[in-house]
C-alpha cells in the first residue's frame, strides 16, 4: 500500500538493488587545484594559481587545506601561502575548514557557508571588474557564512545573507550589509558591517565584538539586547577603537578595492558617528581592545 504501482512503471524496480549510490560530485577542480599546487605545497613555496568556478563547484579549498593541515597544521605555510584567484559563481562551502597558507580570492559570488569551520587564511569575494553596481547594495554570499570559525580573515565587497558569523570564536570579517541573526552565539573574533543589518544581530553573543554602520540610525531596533551593549564609537573612552575600525576599513578597500569602503575612509569622520560598537555585557572595552590587537598581530 505504500507504494504506487500503475502499468506504466510495472517494470521499474520496487526495491533495492544497489547497495549504495556512488558520489555524483567527484570534485573535478578540487583534484585539478591538488594536482596543480601538490608541488608548492611540499616545497613550501607557495604560489599563485588562476582558475574559474561554477556553482556545482562544492568545497573548494578544502582538499588543499587538508594538504597544507596534515604536513604543517593549521598555520605552516602562512609565510608562503597558495593563493587561488578565482572568477565565477562558487558553490556552497567556498573556504570552508580553510588553513592559514591558503588564500581565495573571488571575482563573482558564492553560495551559502563561505568560510565555515576556517581557521586560518584569507578569503576575499569582490564583484567582477565590468560590473556596474554598488557592491554594499548587492548581495555577494549566502547565509550561515563564517560558521564555527576559529580564525582566519573575512572581506567581502557586498552584503551576506542570513547568520553571518553565527559562533564565530576568533575570524576577522569586514562585510558591507548582513541579513537576520548576524553574530549569533558569537564567542570571539570581530566582524564589521558596512551598512545595514537584519533583525536579531547578537543574539547569544558571549564573546568577541563588532562595529555596525548605523546609516538608517535603525540599529537600536534590530539588535538582541539580551546579552550585549552598543556604544557609539565617537565616545571618548573608544578613541582606539575608532582608530582600530578605521584600519580594518583600510584592510578591507585594499583586500577588495571596494569604492564603498574608500568613500568610508575618506569621510571618515563623518560616517565615524554613525557606527556602532557592539560588545557582550560581560565583557570590558580595555579587554576587547587588547583581544582586538592580538588578534590582528
């Protein structure tokens, strides 16, 4: 009775002849970026290699950190790092488990999870060089992107999706806009949006901070103020935090050449007012300072 059975399917098989199906994705361009960088990797030497992505092209960069990982762990080969610079539209899980001495670079847009699990490295996602629309008002990644990072460096030129960040405890990311639920359950790391953010951002946040772009002054309605304060970083107790943002900016219009970010800097002492810091209760401004520069040297 559970099972349909008309004429017309009669001859079909109505149970189970094989005793798996073998993987449909085989991961072409991954095996292709192993066999590519296999030498640098066990020289230490590092490199930079060009490819074009799809968006069946799943996990890439995951094979080569488990290259990198098993001769070196997770930050051997930061000082020579293999460099990816790609184009074209990423699956899911661009990045995802990266190690320090691997570093992506994508000129297009990528899928959800970018970055989940990294420990290291750097990903970059700019827009291609012909497009002709403002990146901080476009979309560049998919949701729960830098989830479960322990470190490593974020910077997008556009906005992400849903639970950006959720328990990140130790990545840098710098972002032009997040969606709902950013820095969920957030326990260390720093994330920094350039611009407007769903509902809900920090909800369960125990750890790290971040800095918010307040433009639309809407953000005291959007943010879980169970676990954590906002200030603005104006004040003059946060001197140093705005000196630390304005250089994360810089990283961030250098790593993508974002027109955003450079309008930022270069009227950065009006856009300084309208941002944000964002912290758990728990945690002092002389403490999130000093993680803030550890974690940057």
């Amino acid at each position: 009775p559970l099972l349909e059975d008309r004429p017309e399917i009669s001859d079909k098989p109505q149970s189970c002849l094989q005793s798996k199906n073998e993987p449909f994705d085989k991961g072409l361009l991954a095996e292709r970026m192993v066999s590519d960088t296999l030498g640098a990797i066990e020289s230490k030497s590092g490199g930079t290699f060009h490819y074009k992505v799809g968006n069946c092209d799943r996990s890439i960069g995951a094979r080569l950190s488990g290259e990198i990982a098993s001769r070196y762990g997770n930050k051997g080969m930061e000082d020579k790092p293999i460099t990816l610079q790609l184009q074209g539209i990423a699956g899911q899980s661009l990045g995802v488990w990266n190690a320090g001495g691997l570093n992506i670079y994508l000129k297009g847009d990528a899928n959800d999870y970018v970055g989940k699990g990294m420990s290291g490295g750097k990903l970059v996602l700019c827009p291609p060089d012909e497009s002709q629309f403002k990146s901080n008002h476009t979309p560049i990644m998919g949701n729960t992107c830098l989830y479960g990072a322990t470190g490593g460096q974020l910077f997008a030129a556009g906005n992400v999706g849903e639970r950006f960040a959720v328990r990140n405890s130790g990545a840098v990311a710098v972002v032009e806009g997040a969606g709902d639920h950013c820095c969920e359950y957030m326990t260390g790391g720093i994330v920094t949006v350039l611009g407007s953010t769903g509902y809900n951002f920090g909800a369960g946040m125990t750890g790290g901070f971040a800095y918010v772009l307040d433009i639309e002054r809407n953000f005291v309605d959007r943010y879980n103020m169970e676990l954590i304060d906002i200030q603005r970083v104006t004040s003059e107790s946060l001197e140093s935090h705005r000196s630390f943002l304005q250089a994360m900016i810089a990283d961030h219009a250098r790593e993508t050449n974002s027109q955003w970010s450079r309008e930022i800097l270069e009227n950065f002492s009006d856009y300084a007012p309208l941002f944000w810091l964002v912290k758990p209760k728990a945690s002092n401004l002389q403490s999130i300072l000093a993680q803030a520069y550890a974690i940057a040297s």
